[in-house]
C-alpha cells in the first residue's frame, strides 16, 4: 500500500464542492446565476484547530477555531466555492478561504462556515 492510500484510509468525510455558475436565461437573455455541483461524495477530512490569542495588556484573549479540509490533490476547488462535508454523521456547509496547500499526497483548504454566495 503507497503512502497515500494508507492517508486516505483514514479520511472519514465525504464531501460536495457547489460553484455558482453564470448563464444567460433563455427567454429573458439575462444573467444569472445558479448553483451547480462540481464534485460530489469525494472522500475527505476535517481537521479543528483551537487558536487563542493573548494580550500583552491583561485584556480578554480572543480564542477562535480553524477549521481544515483534507482532499486528494487532483480536486479543483475553485475560489468562493461551497463545501457540504458530512463527518461523523453531522453534515455542515463551508466555504473556503483561499488558495489551497497543494501537497504530493493531499491538498489542505482552510474553510470557514458558508453563509450565503457573495
């Protein structure tokens, strides 16, 4: 077994990555957008980090939570897109936060939770 398989093994999630796509509507040759599924049920991982930042001057230190996707490297997930990650059976919508980290094995997108298409 290669070295990424034996990661994989232990990726637990699956996921659905949604983009929102541009197109012009047919009767009222306007542009609009609509949401269309680019991946889905693509096994994946997430990851919870604590951050806490203390202050020098005995104020309240802010703590905060980043939270990590773990995905084969070939995945194209392009900016702005709406992540669905179902994981120990509790499914949540994420979007992600910028340029991945692209690895020979895996790729890690820092994710926060989606709101709404901007």
């Amino acid at each position: 077994m290669n070295h990424r398989k034996a990661l994989q093994m232990l990726w637990k999630g699956r996921c659905t990555i949604t983009i929102w796509e541009e197109y012009v509507d047919p009767v009222t040759k306007r542009t609009k957008f609509r949401e269309v599924v680019a991946v889905e049920d693509e096994p994946c991982k997430l990851s919870f980090e604590t951050v806490s930042a203390a202050s020098e001057h005995g104020e309240i230190a802010s703590v905060g939570q980043v939270v990590k996707l773990f995905l084969a490297p070939e995945i194209e997930v392009p900016p702005g897109s709406k992540i669905t990650v179902t994981q120990n059976g509790v499914t949540t919508d994420y979007a992600n936060s910028g340029q991945p980290a692209i690895y020979t094995n895996h790729q890690e997108i820092i994710l926060t939770l989606y709101e709404e298409w901007a």
